[in-house]
C-alpha cells in the first residue's frame, strides 16, 4: 500500500509540474535544502515560482549512494538516497507556513497545504529561511490573511501572540488532547520529523486492575512531576547523582542523560505500523530489536518509565486516537522473550476488552476532570516556566544540556565535532521551544465554563414541541391541504432561520432563535413558522426544466447560505442563494442524476455522489487546480423555483448579503462502486470520504465522458462490496468495508473516530482503519445516522422514530416516536437534522408537521455559560 502511495504521489508531482510550472520559466527564487520526512534528509534545491513551490532532489553519484547504503549508522542519509524525487505543490494550495528548528537551529520551515498534508524543509542558515520565508509571504496573500506572519519563535509565544488558544483550552471550547496538539505545533514539533515528534503525556498509572475507575483520583499520574520523579526511590537516586556531578563551564549538571522524546522511543512505540517498522529495522542493521526490548506490554512500559534511571520518555499522539499501533496486523517476525512469549499484539491492561476499548478508555482519561485540573502542571514541565532555569531544577526536570537550544553553537564548531554533537542531538532528543515563562493558567471550573452541554446526556429529559406546518403553509386559504411531508431541514445560524423543504418542493425559511424561551406557548427557544413558502422547487414539462426532478433527492446547506440539490434531469448539482432563490449556479460533472450530497464542517468543500456509480470532490467557490471538462453556469430562477410568496429579492452582491458567488469546481473523480451511490459523507477532519451504494446490477455503468483517466481516482470494487473509504487529498481508494447490501446511511463520528454504517436491516460500526467493532438489527429501517459532536452518540431515524443509541456499541438508550404518524402507522421518518451546538433535533412528521426535541435544562445551562464568559471577558 505504501509503495501505491508513493506511485500516486509521483504522478501527482508530475502533473503538477506539468500544470502549474508549465514551461518551466526562471525561479524567483532558488536556494539548496534538505526535505526532512520522518528519518530522511534529502538535500535538494528550493525553488519559488510564482505560483508553485518546487523541490528538486540532488541525484547521488554512485559512490556516495554505495558509501550511505554500507554506513547504516548514518541512516538519515540512507533514507533520503531512497526517497530522492521532485516535488511540486501549488501556491493556491498552501494554507499557512511555520517557521521550525531543525537539530535545534532555527533554520526550517514547514508548509501546511490544503489538503492536510505538509512537507518540512531545512535550510544551510537562518538568514536563508528568511528569505524563503519573506518570498512566500509575498506571493501568497492568503498566508497573510490567516496570520502565518505571526509564526514567529522565540519565549513567552503563548503568552504573547496566542491568548485566545489558552482561552478556548481554559474555557472548554476545545478539549485537553487538541490543546496538546496546538502546544506541540507552536513549540515546534512535527510528524515530519522523529527527532521533534509531538509529546503527550502518561496520565493514568493504573494497568493491573481489572476495572478502571476514572472517578477514582489513585488511578492518575501525578503530573506536576516529571517521568523520573514520579517514586521516591528513583527520585532519590536522580537528587543523589545531581548532587555528585561537578558542575563545569561546557556541561552543566543534569537530572537525567536521555530524555521524554526521541526518535527511538517513536519507533519503540510505533514499530508495528509502517512506515515505521522499516524506520526501526534500518536503525538495528535490518533486523528487529531483540524481543525483550520492544513493546511488548503497557503495564511493563509503565514499570520500566518508572523504575529504570535510564528510562524517561512520555507518550505518543497514537495513544489516545489510534488502535492500529497495539497490534501487529503485520504479522511481523517480532521474536520471542527470554520467558519464551511471543512478541505480538501488545498486552493490554486487563480493564481494557480490545485495543479499541483501552483507546477509548484512555482518551477519556486524558479529557476527564482530574486530568483537566491538573493538565496546566504537565505543561509547565514541557513547554512552561519549568521547563529551564531555577525552576527546572527544583522541580527536578533537568536534562542533558545538549538537548536545549543555545546550548552549543554548531556553526562555531570543527567538522568532527560538529558531527558528533549532530549525532548527539539525532538521537538523544530535543526540547521543545519553550512556550511561557510564567506559570500556566488552571482550567476553569467544568460548572462555570464547561463544555457545551448536550441535549442527550439525559435522554430521558429530552421533550417534544409539535408545529402543525400543514395548516400554515396555504397562505391563509382556509381550505384543507393534503399531507406535505417535510423532506429537509436545516438550521442557518447566521440569519436566525430554519430552512425547511417539503415533498412537493415549498422552500421555507421560518425564525429560529434557540437561546430565546418563549411563554406562550411554553417552550424554552422561539420558533415562529413562516406563513408561506419563498420558493417551490417543481418539476418542469422538460429535460432543461426538470421534468424528471424530484424534491428531496438530495439536499444540503453549503457556507451558511447555498442550498445544494440533486436528483436534477441535467444531471447538475445545483447550487441556490437561500435568501435569494433567483441565484441558481449549475455544477456539471456527472453522467446521471445527483443522489446523494454531503457538505464539510466549514461548508466550503463539498462531494455528491450519482446514479453513475462515481463520487464527486467539489470546492464550492473554485480552486486553483480544477478537473477538465467541469463547468458552473448561473441559470435564470425558472429553472429551479417557482412562485410564493418570496421574501428574496434584494439586491447587489450574490443576494445582497455582501458574500462571495458560488462557482462549483470538481477536483476529483471517485470511481469503482459497482451500482449506484445511496449515501456519502465528507471529513475534512480525518481527510477521508465514506460512500456507499446499492449492489451491481448488469454491466458497470459509463463513466462521466467529463472525468478523464488522468484525473478519476479509479479501482474496480466487487459487485457487492457497497461501501468504500476514499482519502480525501488524493482521491486514493483505501479500502472497502464489510458490508455487502445496499448502504442507505453512512456518517463518520469525527471526535471518536468511528465509522457509521446503515443497511436496510442493520447498522454498523468500524475503525478508521476498517475494523468491524459493532453491529446491531433494528426493528425498524434506519433512513439516516447523526453522530452528536463529543462521537459518544448517534442519532438514528428508525421508522417513525428517533433513536439514541451509543456509538462503541450501538445500545439504544432511548427512542422518540413521533406524536403525529407514530410507530403505528409505519409511516417511515423522512426528515430530521440536529443542530450543529446539539442543543435540539427536529423531524418531519408524515402529516406534514415538524416536532422539535429540546431539552429545558441544557438552554438554562448554556445561557449560565455565556453569562459566565462575559464576566470572565
């Protein structure tokens, strides 16, 4: 799979080249570099075009490539002789730029691109990454605009240029492990490097019970406490050999020789996912460890960091999201112990079921209450005001001197000497920049300013309010009206409006304001339904006006304002200023009609999926590298509404609300299912697509005669393999899942990371990596999935109800049948949607009325917790 991945990558750089460079006019800039990916250094020359970035590799004589494959200990440049070849990213595509260190010397930059990737590059010297740095600045506004000018190094960064991130963290907007996260990238830490890996801490302390109590505080780690000094004895040891040491002008003492992070403890961690595993061999002459070494077991790695004077090191990012790592589906040769066991799986503490158990478990533990009031600590330690000085050394948090910046000078240094202390500061670890030199703020109280309360911690609480719509929505005729099931809903924060779509197409836009109670009737939120339709989507007389278009195909909201729709005869995705219907841009790229829609978190990217078999990547309002043949056209109102009453009409800009005019751009082709798509949905968070369609029928169908080889990401699925994982970045198909009957839901829990599936007589979950985890046959056909926001529930439409069931394991919690059209009549629900906070849920019911789900206690908790940020502000 790697090797596929490296194959794509090189046509990818190819065609980049191709496009973007084109002729290959002058650089403006170009300058000599190393490309730094994991354990390689590539050197190579930078070149800065005016609308791509090239790297272009040094071919190594034969001499120097013998002499790097015989010197194994050299094995930075063993790796970069083996990944030599160029690279091209666009300008369009580059999303922010960070100035980095690179064996402690600021002379590196990483490059954060759309996509999710990013690439690190080292420079010769400071002053050179300036002016690669300045240059980028410069032709790319963008990097402005979102402050990459502010990514600047050097003490107190935090404090100084990102209060608002230590606020988020403080107030519980974001949780404990992406705060972590954004620590490690400020101070200076990559994926692309393992000598700068992230560093997370040890939080729990407890791998033998046979529970695990997370309530219970003698479970934790002490983390005002360094690794070594976590037990008195080591301790003891650590204070005694600190106090022998002579303290002399070119070494100082120091507490501990080796360190928490270094790139032998990543590949300790890591060495049963590769690329690591080959990282590891490289670095023991081709071969594994001995097997008494590796990780092999939590509670022995626990012991070893708490015992051994030689063994410090803190965690990897991988602890609390990815399970893979704990198990050797490699099958790799790991050997066997002097106690003659086996190296395989990691052996799991016994509280935890499965590897999955014990990830899911341990992310808790890291966002539970203890950890979260003494979070702050652990952070002084790595990042803070304990990290150097006075302070480090009474906290007992000392290190070998050459793993500090400004330690030595390299540049002032011999040849040899410089060499070894490279070697040095390779291997032995970095670090990190330090972030503040005061001590870090505590969390607040979770009370005060907790996170955002969920309608559905208590299911039971949860109440309905009923909206008979069906008698408001004739304009005052007076006359009885059939049932007009509603077909979509949505929620548009930004004017205060619940969109709604019914069978027969009426457009309705009725106020909406959640955090409004209102007294008559009694209802802790306001919701005044409109009295008439802005707009009918109907059906037309021809191909051009939509004789075979059906409301409801598929629908979405994209950036707050654009109503998407599918199921169009044209086989177009259309895209509808919402407060102005007039404004209908048309997106081409599909060979048959639209099926299925889904739109990403921050409403700019969108897929669709089509009776055509193929999945479609968008960019709502273009992008710098599009696919040939795609088109968006805007088209007069007629084609896609009609009469009502229209409260739309005002005028300037793309509907007078001063935003920017869709233009639907394809960026890539996703084919190999079989039959048509049912469902798909978009995760820019995990940078994967999850389809799913119905079994193949017949013959494949014809590809879009738009979608030409060159940009279609292609594979051949079986006939009855219906759901499939796609990466988003580069369109690569990663694997089919194990679901064998027509998909009708799909939907990925981004938080827990988990994927959701839904057949017509079942429902699935799975890993991101694609293990089955559970599966549940309800009594009811599900229709469609909602996780909630914390990945902990799911909210599933089964029949005429709503159903809360837990996502580790699919338990129902609790059902909603619907007052009107219940579970008696078997009218299946067609409509719902869960707004973006989670503080309410809405359905359509089969007599055309909408019920919404709230619960009173969490609107009095949110307003507690707004009032409580004015007051802290």
């Amino acid at each position: 799979a790697e090797e596929e991945e490296e194959a794509e990558e090189e046509e990818e750089a190819r065609r980049l080249q191709a496009e973007v460079v084109g002729s290959a006019s002058p650089p403006l800039l170009s300058v000599p570099c190393r490309l730094v990916r994991l354990l390689s250094a590539q050197p190579g020359v930078l070149q800065l075009h005016r609308d791509a970035v090239r790297f272009l590799p040094d071919p190594p004589c034969e001499a120097e490539a013998a002499s790097v494959a015989e010197d194994r200990s050299s094995c930075v440049e063993a790796s970069s002789v083996e990944a030599a070849r160029p690279r091209c990213w666009p300008l369009s595509l580059l999303d922010d730029v960070a100035q980095r260190r690179y064996l402690l010397r600021r002379v590196a930059l990483e490059l954060f691109l759309a996509s999710g990737r990013s690439h690190f590059l080292t420079f010769e010297a400071k002053e050179t990454r300036r002016r690669v740095h300045a240059r980028l600045l410069s032709l790319c506004p963008q990097l402005q605009r979102r402050g990459a000018t502010a990514r600047w190094e050097g003490r107190d960064l935090l404090e100084a240029r990102h209060a608002e991130l230590v606020d988020d963290w403080r107030s519980w907007r974001i949780s404990n492990f992406d705060y972590l996260m954004q620590l490690n990238t400020l101070a200076g830490r990559s994926y692309n490097d393992l000598t700068q890996y992230p560093v997370v801490p040890w939080v729990l302390q407890d791998y033998t019970s046979e529970t695990l109590d997370l309530a219970d505080p003698a479970v934790y780690r002490d983390l005002s406490k360094p690794v070594g000094a976590l037990t008195d004895d080591r301790l003891a040891q650590v204070i005694e050999r600190y106090e022998q040491m002579e303290a002399e002008a070119d070494m100082p003492r120091f507490h501990y020789g080796s360190h928490y992070s270094t790139m032998g403890f990543v590949l300790y961690y890591l060495l049963r996912l590769e690329p690591f595993t080959s990282h590891h061999k490289a670095l023991q002459s081709g071969r594994f460890d001995h097997a008494d070494r590796l990780f092999a077991s939590l509670e022995e790695a626990w012991h070893s960091c708490t015992t051994s004077l030689a063994d410090v090191k803190e965690l990897v990012p991988e602890f609390f999201y990815l399970p893979d790592f704990l198990r050797n589906d490699g099958g790799f040769e790991l050997g066997v112990r002097q106690d003659h066991k086996r190296v395989g799986d990691v052996v799991l503490p016994m509280w935890a079921r499965s590897a999955d158990d014990f990830i899911a478990q341990h992310r808790r533990a890291l966002e539970s209450e203890h950890v979260s009031s003494h979070l702050h600590l652990w952070v002084d330690l790595i990042f803070g005001a304990k990290q150097q000085g006075q302070a480090a050394q009474e906290a007992h948090n000392v290190f070998f001197y050459l793993t500090y910046e400004g330690a030595v000078s390299l540049d002032t240094l011999g040849p040899q000497q410089r060499e070894a202390v490279e070697a040095q500061i390779l291997f032995f670890g970095q670090t990190p920049t330090q972030l503040l030199s005061r001590p870090h703020p505590r969390r607040r109280r979770r009370e005060a300013s907790g996170p955002q309360p969920q309608m559905f911690s208590r299911p039971d609480a949860v109440r309905p309010y009923a909206w008979p719509l069906r008698r408001l929505a004739g304009g005052g005729s007076g006359r009885p009206e059939a049932a007009d099931p509603l077909e979509f809903i949505a929620v548009l924060p930004l004017e205060d409006r619940l969109l709604t779509i019914s069978a027969s197409g009426r457009l309705c836009l009725h106020k909406w304001f959640p955090l409004k109670p209102r007294s008559s009737p009694s209802c802790p939120f306001t919701f005044d339904p409109a009295t008439a339709p802005i707009a009918t989507l109907r059906a037309g007389a021809s191909a051009d006006d939509d004789a075979r278009f059906r409301p409801a195909r598929s629908y979405a909201v994209a950036d707050g304002r654009w109503l998407l729709s599918g199921g169009h005869a044209d086989c177009s995705v259309r895209c509808m200023l919402v407060l102005k219907p007039e404004v209908v841009v048309l997106g081409r790229h599909h060979a048959d009609t639209v099926t299925a829609i889904h739109v990403t978190a921050d409403g700019l990217s969108f897929a669709t999926g089509s009776a055509d078999t193929t999945a479609v990547l968008w960019a709502l309002y273009g992008a710098g590298s599009s696919l040939p043949g795609g088109r968006a056209s805007v088209v007069a109102a007629g084609a896609a509404a009609g009469g009502g009453g229209g409260t739309g009409g005002s005028s300037g800009g793309a509907g007078g609300t001063g935003g920017r005019m869709a233009c639907p751009t394809p960026l890539r082709v996703l084919s190999g299912h079989r039959g048509p798509l049912q469902c798909l949905c978009l995760s820019t968070e995990l940078g994967l697509l999850l389809t799913g369609a119905a079994p193949a029928r017949g013959a494949p169908p014809a590809a879009s005669p738009d979608a030409g080889r060159e940009e279609a990401a292609s594979v051949t699925l079986g006939p009855h393999e219906c759901v499939a994982v796609w990466a988003v970045p580069n369109g690569r198909f990663v694997r089919s899942l194990p679901v064998h009957e027509r998909a009708v839901a799909v939907a990925v829990a981004h938080a827990s990371q988990r994927l959701l599936v839904a057949t017509q007589r079942s429902v699935h979950v799975f890993s991101v990596s694609g293990r089955p985890l559970a599966v549940v046959s309800p009594d009811r056909g599900v229709g469609r999935i909602v996780p909630t926001i914390d990945g902990e529930l799911a909210l599933l439409s089964e029949g005429s109800a709503l159903a809360v069931r837990r996502i580790s394991d699919l338990q129902l919690l609790h059902r909603y049948d619907l007052e009107a059209g219940g579970a008696a009549s078997g009218a299946p629900l067609r409509a719902f949607s869960l707004s973006a906070e989670n503080h309410h849920a809405f359905a359509g019911t089969a007599d055309g009325g909408l019920t919404i789900y709230a619960n009173p206690v969490v609107g009095i908790q949110v307003l507690e917790r707004l009032a409580s940020e004015l007051l802290n502000l």
